[in-house]
C-alpha cells in the first residue's frame, strides 16, 4: 500500500515557475531596460555626430583657405612668367 500523502506537490509555485503575471512584469523590465540602453546609445551617437560636423566645417574651413592660397600662388607665378619672358 502506498501512502500518498508523502508525494511532493509539482504545481508551478512549488517548482518555482513564475506566474503569467510575474512573466510579464519581467518582460517589461526587461524592455525598459533595454529603452533605457537605446537612449543613452542615441545621446552618444548626437554627440558623435555634432562632433563630426564641427571636424567637417573646420575641414571645410581648411580646404577653402587651401584653394584661395592655391590660386593666388598660381598668379603670382603667371606673373612671374609674364615678367620673365618680357626682359
């Protein structure tokens, strides 16, 4: 004879599953976690990318002053020239 009052219980709170409840709240700690994770992402990569805009006006500023420098040098030689071959 068996006695069946010594037979643990397996329902779910005595195997330790959570709840459908408790699964959810999980879930959703879980996704605002990961929101919070995203957004700070999105404040770096702002900055990353005002960063990048100021290096591309300074270049910008760079390569201009470059060209001007460039065309005024090919004056001064074209007069040079111009110079050399009337003496």
């Amino acid at each position: 004879m068996t006695n069946t009052n010594h037979i643990p219980e397996d329902s779910a709170f005595d195997l330790g599953v959570p709840t459908e409840l408790e699964s959810y709240q999980h879930q959703c700690l879980m996704l605002v976690d990961e929101l919070h994770e995203a957004w700070a992402d999105i404040r770096r990569l702002k900055g990353d990318a005002r960063t990048l805009v100021a290096m591309n006006d300074a270049l910008t500023a760079e390569l201009n002053a470059l060209r001007a420098a460039q065309r005024k040098g090919r004056k001064s030689v074209n007069t040079m020239s111009v110079d050399w071959e009337g003496h």
